[in-house]
C-alpha cells in the first residue's frame, strides 16, 4: 500500500487497536490482555471462515504470526502447526506470559497485522464489510466472553 492512508484506512487502524482496549478493561494484566485477543481472534475467525474458509484465515493468521514476530519473538511459537489450524489456547498461553506491557503491544501488533495483511489482499472496504460483526461487536456496550 503507496501513498498516504484513506480515511477508511485510517478509520479502520484505529478501531483495531481500540477493540483490544476496550476489551482488555482499564489497567488490564497479561492474562486480561490475553483473554481479550483471544475474543478478538475468535470473532475475527468466526466471520472469515465462512467467506474465505479455515485454511484461509491460517495462511493469513500464520502470516501475520511470522510478520510480528520480527519485533516480538515470542510470538513466534504461536505459528500455525502441522495440523493447519489456528491454536487459539497456545496464543492465549503465551500472551499471558509476558510482562503487562509486551501482552498489551504483542496483541495489538498482531490483530494489526493481521488487518493489515487482509487489507493488502482484497482491499479496505471488503476488509470491513467482512469484519463488520466484530466492529458492531466493539461498538455495543457489552463485549462478549470467550
């Protein structure tokens, strides 16, 4: 992606990162943050599956794994395995390990990526359209348990 961000873009990168926050509470721990991106990462396959099946969202997870994992190494373990399918309990375990700070930017980072990865592929506006339900999930008052 050249040029400066779209509205859309720019729109988009913010309520990303915000529906970590939001879901992790004020003050969160390593274990509150991991819970949160696991809730995220469960409504973001749940509404990608369908659309683009479940090999798919493990190439882009494993992706975005192997992208993040260059400023976080830690993240690495969390790549996809032999069995092609995206270990949401090993992500949450290592998430959890990790100082408040680095759970916090590692998760962020991550979902980031991700979005950003699935952007370069189909571009924005489908990029949103496809994660509309996460985004309504993030704008209701109450967030959902994992």
């Amino acid at each position: 992606m050249a040029g400066r961000p779209t509205s859309l873009e720019s729109q988009s990168s913010r309520w990303v990162a915000a529906i970590l926050a939001k879901r992790s509470g004020i003050h969160p721990d390593a274990i509150q943050i991991a819970d949160a991106t696991i809730a995220v990462w469960y409504d973001i396959t749940t509404a990608l599956k369908a659309i683009i099946g479940q090999q798919g969202v493990v190439a882009l997870y494993d992706r975005s794994v192997a992208l993040t994992a260059r400023t976080y190494p830690w993240l690495s373990s969390s790549r996809a395995g032999d069995e092609h399918s995206v270990e949401l309990d090993g992500l949450q375990s290592v998430i959890a390990r990790q100082s408040n700070e680095d759970a916090a930017a590692g998760s962020s980072e991550l979902l980031q990526t991700f979005y950003d990865v699935l952007v370069s592929l189909i571009g924005p506006e489908l990029c949103e359209q496809l994660l509309a339900s996460v985004r309504e999930d993030f704008a209701s008052p109450q967030s959902r348990d994992l």
